[in-house]
C-alpha cells in the first residue's frame, strides 16, 4: 500500500502540530529549520506524485479503507499533481522569504503556514465535494489568521472584509451541497458524474440549482467579477510571504471549477453539460476589462500586483469558459505561469515597501532603494513575464491562450480585451518602474539592504517563467494529456473510483 | 389515563413556553428576559421528558440532561454579565 | 548543422561577455565586445556566396509541437542583405561608442544592451516561423527600452523611452494578433508556408483584420505617420543608440515586416490605400518638420521619418519595381543616416551643444568631420554620384508609373517633389548652417577634430555612399537582386542601377528638388515666421497627457465600483447567487415533489411560533445587543429541539453545546464594543437590505421546500447498513463521523483548532477599552466572584466530567461522542473560570490549551496513521470484543482514539480562546487586582 498522497495532507499537518509543542514552541529558530526542511520535503513528495502522474499512473486512496462513493477518496493524477506540486513551491519560497525576520511579527506563522497549506493541498487531492468544503474551511480559517499576522489596523480590517465575505460563501457552500446532496444522493464527485446523467426532469433542474449556486462560491474564491473587488485591498494589506502563498488561492477556486465543470457538468451530463460555462465566459470578458482599468489605476506596487492577480483570473477563465481542450490545456499552463509570476511580484513589492520607508511601495517618487541593481532586475523579469512580453512564460501562456480560442464569434471579444490588458500591464510598468527605480533621491543605504534570502525566493519562484518557457514543449505535452485525462474521467467515471483493500 | 394526563401536561407546556416568550420579549429590564429564558430552559426539559414519555423513547433524555447543566452556565454567564461586564475576571 | 542558430546565439552570448567584461579597460571592452558579432558576422559572410547564388537556407527546432511553434530560421538574399547591414552597422557602432562614452557611463551595462538589441535585431530579420519574429520584434521594444532610457537621471530620457515603450508595444500587440490571424488562415506560422499561401490569406475574409494589424505593428515600429512623435522623443538616447537603432536598424524593422510579407499581403487596393497614403504623408510631414527643427538630431529624426515613408510608400505601390527601388533605398538610407548621426554625435561630443542656432561656422574647427557630414547629407539631399541619388531617382520614376489612382495620379510625383525640394532644403540647413554661416555662439566647449578613431566608422559609411553613388553595378547589384527576388518571392523585373538614363522626367524631377531645395533654404527666414505662428505642440506633453487622463479616467471608473463597502460586495454576491439561481428556478415545474407531507401536531406549531418570534426579536433589537443575544439563545434552544424532535438526538445535543460555548464568547466579545449604537442606517438602505434579505431568504425558502418534498435515494442505505458490521457502532451517525467520513472529522477539528489559534493570535497582543459601567451607567457590582455561584461551581465540575465521560464512551453506539464530550467538558471548565476567576484557574490547573490542541490532532493523526502499520489505508478503523470479569463484555475500537483526540482538541480549542479571551481584562486592570 502506498501512501504517499496522503503526505501532502499528513505531513504539514503533524510539522504545524509539532510546532505547538514546547520543543519547538519557544526557539523560532527550531520552527524555522523544521518549517524549511518540512516544506523542501513536500517539494520532493509532491514531484514524486507528479512523476508518477506524468507516466500516467491515476493513483487513487480509500480513506478508511471505505470503496467509493460511501468513503472518503484522495485522486491523484495528473490536475491535482500538478496543483500540489506548485503550492508546495510557493510554500518553500514563502517559508524562505519569511524566515528572514518576518515569521517573528506574530504569534504561529509557520504552523498556520503548514495549515494553510495542508488546506490547499488537500482541495486539489480530495475526490470527494463535502470532503472539498472541509478542505475549503481549512484553508480559509488559516488564511484568516494569517492576513493579520504582523498585526495593524490595515491588515485587520482588511481581514474583515475577507472573513465576511468568505464566511457567507462557506453557507451558500453548504447550501450547496445540501442541495447537491439531495438530488444525485452522494458526495463522490465521480459518482455524482455517474448519477447526473439518470436525473429526471425536476431533479434535473434541481441540480442545477445547486451546481449554479456551487459555481457562485468557487467564483467568489477565484475572484471572478463581481466577486472579485476585496481581492486587492486584502492581498495588497496582507504580508508578503502570506500573500506569496495566497497567489494559489484564486487558483484553488479556478481548480474546482475545471473539476466541476469537467466531470460532474461533462459532455455526459445530458441537460446539465457545461452547466454555467457561458456566465463564466462572458463574466471572465467582464473580470479583465475591470482588472484592466486597475492595473492602469494601482497606486502601489501591491495593488498593481493584484490586480494582475485578477487579470490572470480574467484570462485563466476566458480560457476555461470558452471550453475547448485546447484551451483548457493553456489554462492550466496558464495557471502556474501566473500564480509563480505573481507570487514573486508580491514578495518583489514586499521588499520595495521594506526598503523605502515612508513611501513603502507606493508608487511615487522617494528615498533611494537599497539594493536598486537587484530590486531592478527581478522587477524587470517579473514585469516582462506578466506582462505576456517574450521570451518568457506570459508570452508563451498568453500566446497559447489565445491560439486556442479560435472561433471568430469568440475571438472578438477575447483578444482585444486579452491585448488591451497586456498594454495596460506595460504602461503600469514602465510608468512603475521608470518610477520607483528612476526618479529617486538620495544614494542606496546599504544598512537598509533585505537579506540575501528574501532574494532566493523570489528567485526561485522567477526562475520559472524562462524555465516555463524553455522547456514549454514538454509542459505543455503533460498539459495536453492532463485535459485527455480529465475528459477520459468524464467519459468513465468509474475509474476513478476507489476501491480499498480487502480483508 | 396515562395518555390523557400527557396531552394535557404537553398543552400546558406549550401555554407555559409560549408565555415564556411573551414574558421575554415584553422584558422590560434585562434581568425579566434571563429568568424569562432560564425559565425557558426549564420547560425544554420537561417537553423532552414528556415527549420520550409519550414516544416510549429515552433517545432524548440526555439531550435534557445537556440543557439542565448547559441551561444553567448560560443563565449564570449571563448573570455575571449584567453583574460585572466582565464575565471572567 | 544548425548554423544558422549560431548568429543570434553568438551575439547573445555576447551580452554576457560584455556584462563580465567590467574590470577591464574600456578599450578592451569594446573589442570584447566586438568579437563575437564579428564571429557571426563571419558566419553570415561565409553563406553569402550561395545565397547570392540564389539558394536559400532554413534550419529548425522543434520548440511547442503542439502548436506549431519551433525555432526556425531562414537565410535567403532579403534576409542577408538585412543581416549584413546589422553586423555591420552594428560593428561599427560599437567601434564608435567607446570614444563616444564618457567615463562616468556604465559602458558594459551599455554594450550589453546594445548586443541584446542586435540579438533582436537578428532574431527578427532570420526568423523563418512568425511567432518566433514576434519574439524577437519585442525583444527589439524591450531593449530598445532600456538603451534610450540609459541616462535614466534624465526626465526626457526616462519619459521618451516609456513613450517609445508604449507606442511600440501597442503595435506589437497588433501585431500579435495578426499574426496569430495569420495563423489560422494558413494553419502555419512557417514564413515559407505563408509567403506560398498569399492568394489564400488575401482571398480570406479576415484578410482585411490581419492586413490593418500587421501594418499597426510595421507602422507604429517604423514611426509611421501618425505614430511618428515617439522617434524624435527617442533622440533623447546616446548618439550611438540613434546611429543604431533609430536610422539603420530598429525603425528598418517595420519596413523588414512590409516587404517580408510583401508577397502574401500586398497586390490588393487595400494595401496599395493605406500603405501609399501612410508613407505619403509621413514622407511629406518627415521632410517638413525636419527644416524647422533646430536640434540636429531632431533634424535627422524627422529627416529619417521622411525617408521610412519613402521606403513605405515604395513598398504600397504594388509594383514588383517599386519594392526593388525600396530595398535600394534600405541600403542607401542605413549608409548615410548612420553616418551623418555618428558625425551629429561627434559634433555633439566636441562642441557640448546641438542646436544650430549656436553651431556655426564648424568648418574651420572640424574640416575633416565636416567633409564627411557634408557628403553623407548630401546623399540624403539625392546630389548626383552619391548613393541617395540613385534610389531617389528609382522613386520618383516609380511614382511617375502609378496609375492607381485615376485621374489623380499626377499628384503623386508632384508630392514626391515637394518631399525632395524639403529633402534638399533639411540636407542644406544641416551643411550650412553647422559648418558655414557666420561664427560659434556661446558653446560650452571650443570645437576640435575628434579622436581619430572616433571617425573611422563614419569614414567608412561615407566611403559607400560614394562608391554605391558611383559604381552601383559593381558594389550592390547582386546583393539587391538576391534582397529583392527573395522579397518578391520570384523573378524580379528589369531595371537599371546605372547614374545616366538620358534626359527624362525623373532627372527633371530631381532637378526640380535641387533648385528648389535651394530656394526654400534661402527663403528660410520667411518660412520659419510663418512656422512660428503656429502652437509649438509637443508630443511629449500632449503624450503625458494623454497617459494620465487615461490612468485618472480609470481610477475615477475603478474607484466608484470598488469603493471598499464590505455591504456592496456582500450585496453583489447575494445578487449573483440569487441571479444564478433563479433562471432555473423559473424552469421547476412542480415544486413540490412525490414525497408526501408529515401530520403536523400542536408542539410543533407552538415550537415554531416561538422560534418566529424571537428570530424577530433578534432582527429588530439587533442594537440592544443583551436582548438580542438573549433571543438568539432561544432560537437555539428551539433548533435543538426540533432536531431531537424529528430524531437527530446527535444534533440535538452538539447544538446545545455549541449554544452556550457561543453565547460565552458572544458576551466576553460584547463587553469591548463600544457602548454606543452605531448609526441607524438610512432608510433607503433598510429597503434595499430588507429587498435583498427578502430575495436570498425567498429563494432559499423555495429551494428548501422543492428539496424536503422530492424523494432522494442516497448513499445514506448503505451507512445504515454497514455502520455495526463494518464500523463496530450503532450509532450511524458516529459512526460516519469517525469512521465512514473520519478524515472529514479529522478536518473539521483542525479547523477548530486552527482558530483557536488564529483567535489567540489575534488577541494575544491586544489592548482594549473596558467600560467601567454598563448600558445605562450603573457601575459594575463590586462583587468578582458571588460565593453561591464559586460554591455551586465547584460542585458542578465533577458531575459535568462524569457526564461527559460517558457520552465520549457510549457515543459509538448510542447518541454522544468526542465532540459533544469535550464541549462539555470544556464548559465546566469555563464555568470554574467564571464562577472563580482566571487567577483561581490558573493555580489549580496546570493545563496549557495550545498543547492540548497539538496533542488532540497528533492523537487523531496517529490513529489514522496507525492502520498503515497493518497495510491498510489512513484511518481505516478497527475494532473488536473483549470480557473482562465484573464489567463483561465490552468493544474495543481504534475510533475510540480518534474520537479522543477529537476530545482533546476541542477542548483546547474552545478554552484556548475563551480563556484567553476572558484573561485579557485580567492583566489590564492593575489597580483592582491590589
């Protein structure tokens, strides 16, 4: 038997419970060690997940030793492999930058950041919907307490508007479900995609009331419009290696649509097939003609960032709302383009802000960076990566977006906007660049300069987009053949059921 | 004569829950509406008890049990409350 | 094997071999960087004997399969021609920066970027697949970027390389799409397959879409009338730069586009329209403007706008003479452009000045330079024997041909005329006005010959513009038939290089722009008042501008849609669950399902009333926190109620606990809010909250009938089945909860425990306002810890751990279990709290609540992963039947531990938060405490 997608969930889980304990609860040093080797660990759990799933092994576990659907199920294969594999990454950049100093503002850092992550972790691995939601809960309630971790009025009340709002959406998810539950009669997403397609005519339009209402939750997570406008005060107000983990969060709610959408709501599902994909199609048109406008209107580098973070949004579901494989195959490369892009501006923003006082990264003219030649140079490679400008991996992504929606009723409207929002981007760039780099006064105070850490992080995170790009042909193979996967699911579903051992 | 005797005690306690509520919205001072609620506790339990009488059931008796104990803290808490503000000190 | 990917990749190198290249003298520095641009230099020399031959060569690599994107690169004559004027120019740029730098310039950071562009540069004109050009047209934006914004101290240079960033980068984007257009037509980015498909691209019905956007991109690179301000604004680089890239190369990149596609987009009238009329009049506003600047790099600015037009308006005549006559003028403009900025730059350099209102009389300072400038602005006027003359004599015959446009087609050598008698003027005002004229005025710097290397490059361009002028039959006429057949993609048609065609109206026509050149610079004084009347605009302002109504136009949008209102958001996603949901609702027919309706009996109806009213209590008192608290209460009690009443006693029982734990906390939270009641709020908001309240609660109300009256079939059968043999439990729901669904549980008390955490997180470093009296200003009693409740209290403790000592035991099979076991427990403990105080607690129990947590879910953990031991999968349960004498039989279950960690970590959770919450008035109130 093997276990090892159960680590992903397991393994930050006992690293933030042992933190809790007097060993490690006092030396935050023993918490950073454990924290760092724990998160390298994951890195290499979550790659051996993602080769076996790259050879195209589905691996599949039944918690409890329960046969699906009456047990709970993990799935691992190629989506969710992927998925975890780049959460574990932003967990050990955003352990790295914060163990230069920023982990002691507060009380608990790294197990809420083991949490989180066990969370997130867990919503990608989970093959079951209620199972989805407790996931969901997890990675909200670790959110919550770490978006005011450093403490101050801004973080705190920008917190609020984040728990509300989410706490809302935790009941309509329940509603949800409850609703969900009542039709298809079971909580195993394969056998609600088995059990759609025997629905009569009013459980039928039942279920769609749930799905739609499923849908409206995962669009508030993913920040779809007009769900998407306490996105950028509470990333912009949340700390750095905090909001560095939360770039995969908008993704978590893109990844329960993909999952929804292409199995339960599949070409099998008979009335309910692509249940809500035109919402989400022209509300994804609507998500980047408003991050578009405030990309052009951040007043900091923060802001700019999410708001970049929405416009990855914006493009991710354009792509997922139009619906073909091709397109779906773009988003998901998309999708870890952006959320490694837009993590390592979130910490590149950090940094500015830590260097320069009082006008910390907003973007106006002030007191000399301290190390202006490094800040320089990773703003200038995150800037061109999510921007979509070549060679790296936002041209690549960008591009194969684009070449996948390929209908003319549909391109009309994606490209313009697609390209007035990399314009946007530039403009916001250059303007923040020439800015903050350019028009400064006072020689670099090298007494101020951020340890060398926060500087690997960011580079291990920016590493990606020439990575991404070079070796774009084999990602995208594994890209293509995870949408194949997905729809080989959809059309069976039954092998995606697991069975557990026998006695 | 069992059965009779039931209805009649479950009326009775349907009077007494509802004037409950009467009294605790007519309040007027806060101390009127905790008694008002405690008093509402009370007569939960004896509708539970009554109830698992009528349906020949124990099921719920420890549900009774919770709001005998339970019932209590809240009313002492909010006792404390009105008494001090502050109710751990 | 693949060669032709060791050109780009050799100058690419060489970025970082002039980055490194920093601790060397700046001599050295140029000649290392020198070296590998000559290395591909050579390579492209030794293709070119084939080449010219007539051979072409593509070499690929496969990059995204998937979607026909690879590495491919193509050498064929236009290609060459292109490559050797980038090595070349190129070379002897950098020959021409090392004197041209000061000391206090960062020359690597400066060589390094000039490499990458001519990486770009390479890239573009060699790119065999489109995608790949793009890649490359923007690496050419980018570096382009960077190279005018060198001296960033400058504002004009930051605030010219952002406007050349952003007009470029527009008509990139364009671009983009075009090609991806491009794309979908032919089904393949191979410029080979393109070029071979025109007939289909230009019979497609988007073929005018790619037409307008390929040109947006060629026309905004170029500076394209009226995308041409962001040229002049350019000049604001190093002279270099402007030799470089702003008259051989870069703006040489949209023209590359034009005649590279030539031969799939061109031959409709579409493309003769725009095409013709955009470089009409950017060669007509070019040579204008240039008489009237006196800057002179501004004058070669609009000089070289002028000329790009030439070479553009060449290009959309669709005639197969007029695209040999452009690429004629290619060579010809790169040679003597980059000569005259190189001696603009020196100039420049030995003087301290540009303007030619202070630059005079240079002649006798400079000679040699001023011999070199005035040949090189004499080609660009088009004088006989220079290389100028030859492609300008080529144009004005080739606008003679044109017949496109009817019976107007005289105007167009007419305005060809005009464009030259400007040409000449500009060229005259150069020659004159900085070498003769009168004396310097006031320059910083006594003029002298430069070093002498500086001029060599300069030298060596002038040299061509004579011999191309003299013997263009020897020099260029293979390397134009081969640029010029592969442009065309065939045979090219007959023409002549030679100087002397006879008397004819071409040379009347140059003969007409000499004379008249010659005039309007005498009658300079009149022209440049009557200029003056005019508003000076500049680009620059009108520019900025523009940017930052566009950034102001959105933040105003931007502001009023977020505008940080926690109620506005909420409200819009209750809008958007209601408006997702209701269209489906309209298509449920029977709302009410098969299943038929229970009897109702008078308890319920009383139990309802009651949970009616104090739900409207709650709402209306909402301001008199007390009552509403009160009420809520009720409301719970009723709920749990109704669970034991419709059989759910598990319910019934978790919900009384949870009840009073959050009553507690409710109260604990209440004492630090502020006394007064916020503001009601305004009527209109009453309605439209009541509105909103009304739709969600509606729907949800309809949803909840439609679902209680539809029979379901569910997995539920099989739990009720299974739950004893399987589980060891007759307790399903239990049973479900540690065992069929355990790792749910096991969740669900992370989170609890997580916001234990969260919550003494939060609080941990608080300091908060206490009232010192209630609601109505009555102080509080004196009296912290009544003996009666300390005394009852105490009492209650163990009673409270024996009950849920057996509701933890008898939870597997009858109603109880961890959860409700530890909520119990937990609330005798915060009792001892409140009956006698945090300092009595803590000298009794030595119980740290954060361990307790830890230890709870390491407890949970480990039992789930005890069962990997025995090959089982995390948190397979396991239970068995034991006897013991004098207590009989009883079951032993693996789900027994977990429910104690359960246990465990509700408890700490629940006091980790109540208790700290409670302490933290303890420590804050010194003078009580005495």
């Amino acid at each position: 038997m093997n276990h090892l997608i159960t680590l992903p969930i397991i393994l930050p889980l006992l690293l933030a419970t042992l933190q809790l304990l007097p060993v490690f609860e006092k030396s935050i040093e023993r918490q950073r060690v454990i924290s760092l080797v724990g998160s390298l660990t994951l890195v290499i759990v979550s790659v051996a997940l993602l080769m076996s799933a790259s050879a195209g092994n589905v691996t599949l576990y039944a918690l409890g030793n329960w046969d699906a659907p009456f047990g709970i199920q993990l799935v691992g294969d190629r989506l969710s492999s992927l998925m975890v594999l780049l959460t574990s990454l932003l967990l050990l950049s955003a352990n790295l930058y914060a163990s230069a100093g920023d982990d002691n503002q507060g009380r608990y850092f790294y197990p809420l950041m083991m949490f989180q992550a066990m969370g997130i972790n867990g919503a990608f691995l989970t093959g079951d919907i209620f199972n989805l939601f407790v996931f969901f809960e997890i990675l909200l309630i670790a959110s919550y307490s770490l978006l005011i971790h450093g403490g101050g009025k801004h973080k705190t009340s920008a917190a609020v508007h984040y728990v509300f709002l989410n706490l809302v959406g935790s009941a309509i998810f329940l509603f949800a479900l409850g609703i969900i539950y009542g039709t298809l009669g079971t909580l195993n997403m394969a056998d609600m995609a088995l059990r759609v397609r025997e629905l009569n005519e009013s459980e039928i339009q039942l279920t769609k009331i749930g799905g739609m209402m499923l849908l409206s939750v995962f669009a508030l997570k993913a920040a779809l419009l007009p769900l998407q406008f306490w996105l950028p005060r509470t990333y912009a107000s949340a700390p750095g290696p905090v909001v560095a983990l939360f770039a995969i969060m908008t993704k978590v709610g893109i990844y329960s649509i993909i999952r929804v959408q292409n199995l339960i709501f599949g070409d099998s599902a008979g009335a309910l097939t692509d249940l809500g994909q035109d919402w989400i199609w022209v509300l994804a048109l609507g998500t980047l003609v408003m991050a578009t406008l405030g990309v052009i209107s951040a007043p900091s580098v923060k802001r700019l960032a999410a708001h970049l973070v929405i416009l990855s949004v914006g493009t991710l579901l354009v792509a997922v709302g139009f619906g073909s494989a091709n397109s779906l195959s773009a988003a998901l490369y998309y999708a870890v383009h952006s959320t490694l892009a837009g993590a390592a501006f979130f910490l590149i923003g950090d940094i500015i802000a830590e260097q320069r006082e009082r006008s910390f990264d907003r973007i106006v003219a002030g007191r000399s960076l301290a190390q202006p030649m490094s800040i320089g140079i990773l703003f200038f490679i995150a800037a061109l990566t999510l921007i979509g400008m070549p060679p790296l991996s936002g041209f690549i992504g960008k591009f194969l977006i684009m070449k996948s929606i390929d209908s003319s009723s549909a391109l009309v409207w994606a490209w313009p906007l697609l390209l007035i929002g990399s314009l946007a981007a530039l403009v916001a760039f250059s303007r923040a660049g020439s800015t903050l780099f350019w028009r400064s006064n006072g020689k670099p105070d090298s007494s101020k300069a951020s340890a060398t850490r926060k500087f690997i992080a960011v580079g291990i995170l920016l590493s990606a987009a020439p990575l991404m790009s070079l070796f774009a042909g084999p990602i995208t193979q594994y890209t293509d053949a995870t949408v194949e996967q997905l729809q080989a699911f959809e059309h069976d579903p039954t092998q995606i059921m697991a069975k557990g051992v026998q006695q | 004569m069992l059965e009779i005797s039931l209805k009649i005690v479950l009326v009775m306690i349907s009077i007494a829950l509802i004037m409950n509520t009467y009294s605790l919205v007519r309040g007027p001072s806060l101390p009127e509406r905790i008694l008002s609620l405690d008093t509402l506790y009370i007569n939960s339990i004896g509708l539970i008890l009554i109830y698992g009488i009528v349906q020949a059931s124990s099921i719920n008796f420890e549900a009774a049990l919770l709001i005998a104990m339970l019932g209590f803290v809240s009313t002492a808490a909010l006792c404390k409350y009105l008494l001090r503000g502050d109710i751990i000190e | 094997m693949l060669n032709l990917f060791w050109i780009p990749l050799l100058t690419l190198i060489g970025v970082f071999v002039s980055l490194s290249a920093n601790r060397v003298s700046r001599t050295a520095c140029a000649y290392a960087t020198a070296a590998l641009p000559a290395a591909a230099l050579a390579i492209v020399i030794s293709y070119a004997p084939s080449v010219l031959d007539g051979e072409h060569f593509v070499e690929q690599f496969e990059w995204i399969p998937a979607v026909g994107l690879e590495l491919a690169f193509r050498l064929d004559g236009f290609a060459l021609l292109f490559a050797l004027l980038i090595l070349g120019i190129g070379l002897l740029v950098i020959l021409y920066a090392r004197y041209y730098l000061s000391e206090q310039d960062n020359m690597p950071r400066f060589y390094a970027m000039l490499i990458l562009f001519m990486t770009a540069m390479l890239g573009i004109v060699l790119s065999e697949n489109l995608i790949q050009l793009w890649l490359f047209w923007e690496l050419t934006s980018i570096s382009s970027f960077l190279l005018i914004s060198f001296w960033n101290h400058k504002s004009e240079a930051r605030k010219g390389a952002r406007m050349a960033l952003t007009i470029t980068g527009m008509g990139g984007l364009a671009l983009f799409a075009g090609i991806l257009l491009i794309g979908q037509v032919v089904g393949s980015f191979n410029l080979t397959d393109v070029l071979a498909q025109g007939d289909l691209i230009r019979g497609s019905e988007l073929y005018p879409y790619i037409l307008v956007l390929v040109l947006l991109g060629a026309f905004t690179k170029s500076a394209q009338f009226p995308f041409h301000f962001w040229l002049p604004h350019a000049m604001a680089a190093p002279t270099p730069v402007s030799a470089y890239l702003h008259s051989a190369t870069m703006v040489k990149a949209g023209i590359f586009l034009m005649a590279r596609l030539y031969p799939a987009l061109a031959g409709t009238d579409m493309w003769f329209l725009i095409v013709t009329l955009t470089g009409l009049a950017t060669l007509l506003v070019g040579a204008y403007m240039a008489l009237f600047k006196h800057d002179l790099k501004g004058l070669l600015a609009y000089s070289t706008i002028s000329h790009l037009g030439l070479i553009t308006l060449l290009l959309g005549l669709n005639s197969k003479l007029a695209a040999v006559a452009a690429t004629f003028h290619i060579i010809n403009h790169a040679t003597f452009k980059a000569s005259l900025f190189m001696a603009a730059g020196i100039i420049d350099h030995e003087t301290g000045s540009r303007d030619m209102r202070k630059l005079n009389g240079l002649w006798r300072y400079m000679p040699h330079t001023a011999m070199l400038a005035m040949v090189a602005a004499l080609a660009m006027a088009g004088v006989p024997l220079l290389n100028g003359f030859l492609s300008k004599e080529m144009f004005f015959a080739e606008t003679l041909q044109q017949g496109s446009l009817g019976a107007l087609s005289w105007i167009l050598p007419v305005l060809a005329t005009v464009a030259g008698i400007f040409s000449v003027a500009y060229s005259l005002r150069f020659i004159h006005d900085v070498f003769f004229n009168g004396e310097p005025i006031n320059l910083p710097k006594t003029p002298h010959e430069p070093p002498r290397y500086m001029k060599i490059p300069v030298e060596i361009l002038v040299a061509l513009c004579f011999v191309v002028g003299i013997a263009p039959g020897l020099v260029v006429a293979e390397i134009l038939h081969s640029a010029a057949t592969s442009l065309l993609q065939g045979e090219t048609p007959y023409y002549s290089l030679a100087i002397w065609h006879g008397f004819n109206f071409p040379l009347l026509m140059s003969f007409i722009a000499l004379l008249g050149g010659i005039v309007v610079y005498a009658t300079r004084k009149q022209l440049f008042e009557f200029q003056a009347q005019f508003p000076e605009r500049d680009a620059k302002a009108i520019f900025d501008q523009n940017i930052k109504r566009i950034v102001d136009a959105a933040t105003r949008i931007y502001g009023t849609l977020e505008n940080g209102s926690l109620q506005r958001y909420t409200m819009l996603f209750i809008l958007s669950v209601a408006l997702f949901t209701t269209v489906p609702m309209t298509k449920l027919i029977n709302l009410e399902g098969a299943r038929p309706l229970l009897p109702v009996d008078g308890i319920s109806i009383v139990a309802t009333i009651i949970l009616v009213v104090s739900t409207l209590v709650t709402l209306i008192w909402h301001r008199k926190r007390m009552i509403a608290l009160i009420a809520v209460s009720v409301v719970g009690l009723i709920v749990s109620l109704i669970f034991a009443r419709f059989s759910a006693p598990d319910l019934a029982l978790t919900q009384l606990s949870v009840e009073v734990v959050t009553v507690i906390l409710l109260m604990l939270a209440l004492f630090f809010l502020p006394q007064v009641t916020a503001k009601a709020a305004s009527p209109s908001s009453v309605v439209r909250d009541l509105g909103l309240a009304t739709l969600i609660g509606g729907v949800m109300a309809t949803i909840s009938y439609a679902m209680m009256t539809h029979p379901q079939t569910s997995i539920a059968d099989f739990f009720i089945a299974n739950s004893k043999t399987g589980g060891g439990g007759t307790n399903v729901v239990n049973v479900i909860l540690v065992d069929f669904r355990g790792f749910d549980t096991f969740g669900e008390i992370t989170v609890l425990g997580i916001a234990g955490l969260g919550i003494y997180k939060l609080i941990a470093r608080m300091k908060l306002f206490m009232p010192s009296a209630d609601l109505n200003g009555i102080p509080w009693s004196n009296d912290h810890h009544p003996m009666m409740l300390a005394t009852v209290s105490r009492a209650l403790l163990p009673l409270a751990l024996l009950v849920s000592a057996y509701i933890f035991l008898r939870g597997h099979n009858l109603p109880g279990g961890g959860f409700i076991a530890g909520l119990v427990t937990a609330v005798a403990l915060i009792l001892q709290y409140i009956a006698n105080g945090v300092d009595f607690m803590r000298e009794r129990s030595k119980l740290n609540y954060q361990w307790l947590i830890s230890v709870g879910l390491i407890i949970a953990g480990a039992t789930g992963m005890g069962s990997w031991l025995f090959g089982y999968p995390f948190l397979s349960s396991w239970f068995d039947y034991f006897y013991l004498p004098g207590i009989g039989k009883f079951e032993l279950a693996s789900a027994m531990l977990f429910d104690l960690g359960v246990y465990l970590t509700v408890i700490g959770s629940t006091l980790l938060i109540l208790g700290n919450l409670g302490a933290l008035t303890t420590h804050a109130r010194p003078e009580e405490s005495k």
